[in-house]
C-alpha cells in the first residue's frame, strides 16, 4: 500500500548530469529502506543504489560508484539519485523501490514506481 512516482528523467548527453526523483506516499516513508533499480532493453533488472532505514547507509553497484549519489528527503517523502558523469551505457528506465523489514538489494521484493527514461548520447 506504498505508491511510487518517478520524475525527472530525460536526454542528457554522455559526461552530463541529471536528478531523479521518487516521490513516496504516506507518512511512513522512514520505515522504508529504498533503492534505485534500472532497466536496459535487453537486461534484467539491477541494483543500482539504495538507502537502509537503519541509520541511513548507502550502498552503490560498482558501475556507478564514484559517479551517482543517492540521498533522502523523509521530510519530503522523497528520495534522489543525482546522476554525473553520465555513460551512455547509463541509458535505461530508473525504477524506484521500497522494501520494508529490509535485508537484501537481492530479488523483486517491495514496491515499485512506473520508471522513469534516462538517455544518455554521444
């Protein structure tokens, strides 16, 4: 019973930046551990940054380490991914996630936003 939105995706070219977003509903939003997932035609899923409610620690896959930087607004209901240094291999659809009683970045688990296009050109 969490309601996910996703926003501000678009065209960046590779070496830009963007922000997203991902607009939680209710007030329970610190409850919540939350993660950016992405998908690109042909891939699965996969992790690409998250959030525990358990003090807030951040964790990243290794392909954009360095490089994107999730963060948390519980005020707001509203979590980030501020994107940099974007690759082209960046290009996909962010989806927003939120998992309760957290334990693993690992599975389909929780609830998820309707993703959100990121493409990034040459």
């Amino acid at each position: 019973q969490v309601q996910l939105v996703e926003s501000r995706g678009g065209l960046v070219q590779a070496g830009g930046s963007l922000r997203l977003s991902c607009a939680a509903s209710g007030r329970t939003f610190s409850a919540y551990s939350m993660g950016w997932f992405r998908q690109a035609p042909g891939k699965e899923r996969e992790f690409v940054a998250g959030i525990r409610w358990t003090g807030g620690s951040t964790n990243y896959a290794d392909s954009v380490k360095g490089r994107f930087t999730m963060s948390r607004d519980n005020t707001k209901n509203t979590v980030y991914l501020q994107m940099n240094s974007l690759k082209p291999e960046d290009t996909a659809v962010y989806c927003c996630n939120a998992r309760l009683g957290f334990t693993t970045w690992a599975g389909d688990g929780g609830y998820w936003g309707q993703g959100t296009q990121v493409t990034v050109s040459l």
